[in-house]
C-alpha cells in the first residue's frame, strides 16, 4: 500500500535538548528513524524539523521540509509539511516521531494498514500490554482503553483502567497484561489533519499533556491495533536513552 512517512524532529526539549541529533551506535538519533521508515515501505520519508542542524544531517538521507518553531505538537508540524508540499487529501500520511530510533519498521506498516482496513476511524495508532507492574503508574508511559471494536475510549498518564480490587482491596495481584501502553505512532489521511488543527484545543489534551485527546473530544474515532513487534519504551531523558542501551548490549 501506499504511505508517506513524515517525522517531526525538534531540537528544544526541556528534558533531553538536542535529543535527534545524540550518538547511537555511530549514528544521529534521527538517521535510525529515517532508516526505519525506508524499512517500512515507504513511497516519500519526510523530515519536519525548525532545526538547521537536524536538517543538515536529514537533507542527505531523505526530504527535509523546514518548519515554523512554534508548533504545540507534532500534529501541528505535520499540518504545515501537508501545506508546505501540497499533499493530496487521500494521502496516508504516518507520524513516526524523531526520537524512536528502535521502532519496528513492521509497526509503522502496521498502523497505515490499520487505517486502511478501518475506514470509519480518522486516525489509527498501537498499543502494547505492559509487562512491568511498576511502569503502569509512569506518567512518561501513556495508558490506552479501547472498547470492542478497537476504538479508543481514553488515553491517560494515569493507571486506567483503575483495577479497584487489586490497588484499593489489596485482594489480588495487579496483572500488568490487562494494561495497555499506548505507542506514539499515528496514521491519518491528510485531510484529516488539516480537520484536526481547525479545532480549538481541548480541555483535556491540556490538563494530560496528549494531543490525540483533542480527536477523541471532537467524537473522531482512533482504532488501536496491538502491535505486531514489539516496541522499545520511549527516550524522553538522558538516562532514559542509557538504560535502553544498556539493555540492547545484554540482549
């Protein structure tokens, strides 16, 4: 199927500044996930970035479309990259974000597939169960609850659903298999995104921090399908990236 990839790289981060541009394995953050998207079968890959350095070291290795530094998401960025290029409306557009450089290329097919075969969702991400009982009240780690079609009910920083016996009762063990982590790809057509940004933004997105909040309070629907590979945790800091590397050179 036919799929552009568009990855939106900023270099300011309150946690990890410069984050796209750190050492991995010889290479910058960023050329992993361009590498990752060329992987997945994608027709264009397309970095999204306000940064000359971040685009310096893109321009060679896939398009570069330079963007505004005032965009309060991801989403936003992609909005101006579909203005800038003059994307078809029909176009299938993945958001893989510039600091998973270890996301299965699998998965970013998966979630264009995903939109594909649910026709009646706006957008379409993953999900994963967690493994960890401790990482269930992560905040940095995103919690997802779908009803039986699928479709998101809510996303949250918090432990949902609120497992009552087993955290307030105390009377079993918390099983982290029955949460769920939600992964932070997106598919949408680009007519889509030009609808998202129309809206104002929610209530909701801004007291958790999500923006695929602002979908769900305008009554769009987001499928999530369980991935197929299994994804790494996200890099949000420093020592975020260290215990990830460490635990690939033990694997």
């Amino acid at each position: 199927m036919s799929f552009v990839v568009i990855i939106p790289a900023r270099y300011g981060s309150s946690r990890f500044p410069g984050k796209p541009l750190v050492d991995i394995n010889g290479k910058p953050m960023v050329q992993h996930v361009i590498e990752r998207a060329f992987e997945a079968g994608a027709d264009r890959v397309i970095l999204a970035t306000d940064s000359n350095d971040i685009a310096s070291v893109a321009t060679s290795l896939c398009e570069v479309c330079m963007t505004r530094d005032d965009h309060s998401s991801g989403t936003e960025r992609l909005a101006e990259v579909v203005a800038t290029l003059g994307l078809a409306d029909d176009t299938v557009i993945v958001n893989v974000q510039g600091d998973e450089p270890f996301v299965p290329a699998e998965n970013i097919r998966q979630v264009a597939v995903n939109l594909r075969q649910n026709p009646q969702a706006s957008m379409a991400t993953l999900s994963t169960p967690f493994s960890d009982e401790a990482d269930i009240c992560n905040p940095n780690m995103v919690k997802v609850v779908v009803n039986h079609q699928g479709e998101a009910l809510y996303f949250s920083r918090s432990p949902i659903p609120y497992d009552r016996a087993a955290m307030l009762e105390n009377s079993q063990p918390v099983n982290p298999g029955s949460f769920f982590r939600h992964i932070g790809l997106y598919a949408y057509r680009a007519r889509y995104i030009k609808q998202y940004v129309s809206y104002a933004p929610s209530a909701l997105e801004q007291t958790e921090s999500l923006e695929q909040l602002r979908a769900l309070w305008y009554a769009d629907k987001i499928h999530v399908d369980v991935a197929s590979a299994p994804p790494p945790v996200g890099i949000d800091t420093p020592e975020d990236l260290e215990a990830l590397l460490k635990s690939l050179a033990t694997n």
